[in-house]
C-alpha cells in the first residue's frame, strides 16, 4: 500500500444430561444444546469478497493509472487489473478509490460529517493479500464461534469490534487511510479469550486451551508494529471483543439443569456463578463507557496522541530496517 495507508492486517468425557464435554479443540464445548448452521459468516466472507470487485471496478486501472509508477498488473483482467506494485504491492486499487468509496479517513469523519466511513471501511481491503488473509481468519474463527453461538450474537461481536477498531483507529491515525475487517476478526479472538475465562469452569484443558490463545493473540498484535499496518485497529477491536464475550457468551455452570428437567422439589442449582453475574456488570459498564468517550472525543476533532504520547508505539516501531513517520 501507499505510505500514506494503512491495512488492517490476523477431557474427553460422557454427555449426560444439560452437562458439557469438551471436543478435541481446547476452545470448542459441546453440550445437548441447539447448535447452530453458519450462514452469517460465509455471507460475510462473500459480501467482502463481492465489496472487492466492485472496487476493483471502479478503480479501472487501464483508464486512471498515470504510469508514474509502473503498468498495471494481471492487464488480462481488464478494468479489474491491480495497481503498479510499487504503488499497491497487495495487488489492489489506488488509495484514492479507496478513500472514495469509504476508506476511513479522519478529516473526512470529522469535519466532512463522514461517520459512516466507521463502518464502510470494514468491508473494505487493500488488495487480494490481504481480503484472502482475513477470509481465511474469518471462516476460521468465525464458523466455529456461530456454530456454537448463533448468528445474531457472533454478527454483533464482529459488527461492533469493527466499529470499536475504526474509532480507536480514527482517534490515533489522523493522515492517511485505513481499510480492512482486521478489526472486526480481533474482536472475535477477543470474544473466544474472554469466553473461556467466563466459562471457565466447563473447561478440562483449560490452561492449554488459555496459553495457546493468549499466544494467537500476542502474535497477530506484535504483527501489528510493523509500518503500514492499523494496529490501533486490532487493539480497538480486539477490546471491544473482549468485553461482548462476557456480555453475549455466557455458558450456563457446570452440572446446571434447568427446572423442567429436575424432579418435583429438587433443589434448582444457579444458572450462572456469581463472577459471571460480575464480568457481565463490569464489561457492559466499561463498553458504555468507551463508546461514549470515544466517539465524543473523535467528533470533537480530538487528537489520542497528545493525550497518550507513547501510544504511538502500539501501532509502529521504528528500528534500523523502517521508520514510522507520524
């Protein structure tokens, strides 16, 4: 991508009654339970990829490419054919179809009266490389995460983690553009991560299960300080996620059974533990709150750095190889 850019670059036991077991993956419980047909997230995955087109569309390489930078490439394709790799090395469209068609841009959110770019710019990608990277993340966390939660509560984890990533993103990163569902698929492992700790105890494996998670995470957000990469995104979303797990994802505890089932004057065990009941309090406090203190301080025209001066950091490090400009 231009220097100006930035992408959003991702026990074994019997079941007996409403009781839970877990399968061979440390992060999937399986219980009696309806399980769900995931739709929502290939429909998401074709919405992106059909978003794509269209922009590759508009963006008519053959007609609008100057030739300072190079030939279009894969000309075959038509008005379809990708920037110049100098220009666009991920294989896509110019930087300015982008911000046309709703890259987010803070000048544009703010004084343009722009706040749906918030959104647009989830469905947005930079180029093939990175729509196939967070496609692939997408059916891979996502399905899973649907299969076991439905779709109305997965599409509002990755609607509002995307829009959580946007506005962290607009508060720190205010030249340039940014594009890109990373956002969104952050607040997915954000929402596995805090599943697991508030359904901790249907887990067996559950340190495995916790330290290979925290490991994902770690990993996709140390990619993140690489120049060009929206890592403000990926730590917006990512938290955002987070807290919606404790909100959407509840399990009931282990050995619940619901009153129907009991015999007559069985004595009814809590649905959820008390830390559920807390996590839940906390989480929808805090995302009220962040919500609210984020979009008052974007439309405000608010710069997050000169209230953080080293959050800078969180998105790019500078070292021998690269520097981070602003």
């Amino acid at each position: 991508m231009a220097t100006v850019d930035q992408e959003r670059g991702v026990g074994n036991g019997k079941n007996r009654g409403n009781s839970y077991y877990q399968s061979s993956s440390p992060y999937y419980v399986e219980n009696d339970e309806k399980h769900w047909t995931s739709w929502l997230v290939p429909m998401f995955v074709v919405a992106n990829v059909a978003f794509f087109v269209v922009v590759m569309y508009v963006n008519n390489c053959p007609k609008n490419n100057l030739g300072f930078e190079g030939r279009c490439v894969a000309r075959f394709l038509g008005r379809l054919s990708f920037q110049p790799l100098k220009e666009n090395p991920l294989f896509g469209p110019s930087a300015d179809t982008l911000e046309k068609l709703g890259a987010l841009k803070w000048e544009e959110i703010v004084h343009g009266n722009q706040g749906w770019r918030l959104i647009t710019c989830i469905w947005l990608h930079a180029g093939v490389i990175h729509l196939l990277a967070n496609m692939l993340s997408l059916v891979f966390i996502g399905i899973r995460l649907e299969q076991q939660f439905g779709f109305i509560r997965v599409g509002l984890i990755y609607l509002l983690s995307g829009l959580g990533g946007s506005i962290l993103s607009a508060l720190f990163i205010q030249s340039g553009i940014s594009v890109g569902a990373s956002g969104a698929l952050f607040g997915l492992l954000g929402a596995m991560l805090s599943e697991l700790l508030t359904n901790w105890t249907i887990y067996t494996n559950k340190a495995a299960a916790l330290i290979t998670l925290v490991i994902i995470i770690a990993i996709n957000l140390a990619v993140g300080i690489l120049p060009h990469v929206d890592n403000f995104a990926h730590i917006g979303g990512f938290l955002t996620g987070f807290l919606l797990g404790f909100v959407l994802l509840l399990r009931p505890q282990f050995g619940w059974v619901g009153r129907s089932n009991l015999p007559a004057g069985a004595p009814v065990k809590s649905k959820h533990k008390a830390y559920q009941y807390v996590f839940w309090v906390i989480a929808v406090v805090l995302l009220i709150a962040g919500f609210s203190v984020g979009l008052v301080m974007l439309f405000r025209g608010e710069n997050g750095n000169e209230h953080c001066s080293w959050c800078h950091y969180l998105s790019c490090v500078p070292t021998s190889k690269w520097h981070c400009g602003n």
